[in-house]
C-alpha cells in the first residue's frame, strides 16, 4: 500500500537512509555501551557499571523508535549485524580497555550520534517531517548530555 503522509517519495527514502544511519550508530554504540558495562574495572568501577547502563538502557528504547520512525516512513528497517557494520560509523571495541578509554571511546561515539541526528534533522526540516525532527533532537539533547557528562570524567 502507498504511503501518503504528505511527506514526497524522494524525501521520505532520503530520511529513511539517514534514520537508518542513525539507527547503526546507536545500535552499535548500544552494544559498545553494553560491554563497557560488563568489563568496567578500576576506582571508578561502581559509578562507571551505572552510568553505563543508564545510556544503554536509553540506547535499547531509542534503536526501537528509531526503527519504527523508519517504517512509519514506509520503508524497511535494517536489523541485522551485517547492515548495522555497513550502515554504521561507531567502531566496534573487541578487546577490554582501561576505564580512561572506555569513557574516551564513549565520548566520540556519543559525538558521531550527535553528528549524524543533525543530518536527520537537516533532511526532516527540508522535508517539513516535524515527527523525523524532533525525534532527532532529542536524541541530539541525549548524546550532547552524555558527552558533557564523559568528557566530565576525563578532565
């Protein structure tokens, strides 16, 4: 069935491949959180074990709004490792860093997302999708949150 939510074809796909990149990176940064989580060692062991597992948390809602923002556009959403590595600009931590770098990490990753929920809302705006942007901005008042809160931790 056509989709006819007075958002064009053009625009709509244009969204949907960002929402999809956007979906990637938080999946991604989800998993790279999620792991922190489990091998968080150090002075900082208890409060760093909470604070990840707030973001991730947070993470697992927002891959589903994402995702269903995507299909409300009328396209598929990716859902598989493969599409995720594609479609994603996070890179994946398969040892176990010090806690120093996990947060490190964790600060340019949050960074990426920010960067690209602001093509999202860059394309929503230009295709008058109120719904596409203010999902994005609040993603965008999230992450810059979380990188405020990390690089807090650095200093």
């Amino acid at each position: 069935m056509q989709v006819n939510i007075g958002i064009d074809e053009q625009h709509r796909h244009l969204l949907a491949d960002k929402m999809s990149n956007l979906l990637a990176d938080s999946y991604l940064l989800y998993v790279k959180t999620h792991n922190f989580h489990w091998n968080v060692t150090g002075s900082q062991f208890a409060s760093l074990h909470l604070l990840f597992e707030t973001f991730y948390t947070d993470l697992a809602i927002a891959v589903d709004d994402i995702a269903e923002r995507i299909r409300a556009l009328g396209f598929p959403a990716p859902g598989s490792y493969k599409q995720f590595s594609e479609l994603s600009s996070i890179e994946e931590e398969t040892g176990v860093p010090k806690s120093s770098e996990m947060i490190a990490q964790l600060v340019h990753d949050q960074e990426t997302v920010i960067r690209v929920a602001r093509e999202v809302v860059a394309a929503a705006e230009k295709a008058g999708d109120a719904a596409s942007a203010d999902l994005a901005t609040q993603r965008i008042q999230l992450h810059e949150k979380n990188a405020w809160m990390l690089r807090s931790l650095l200093e």
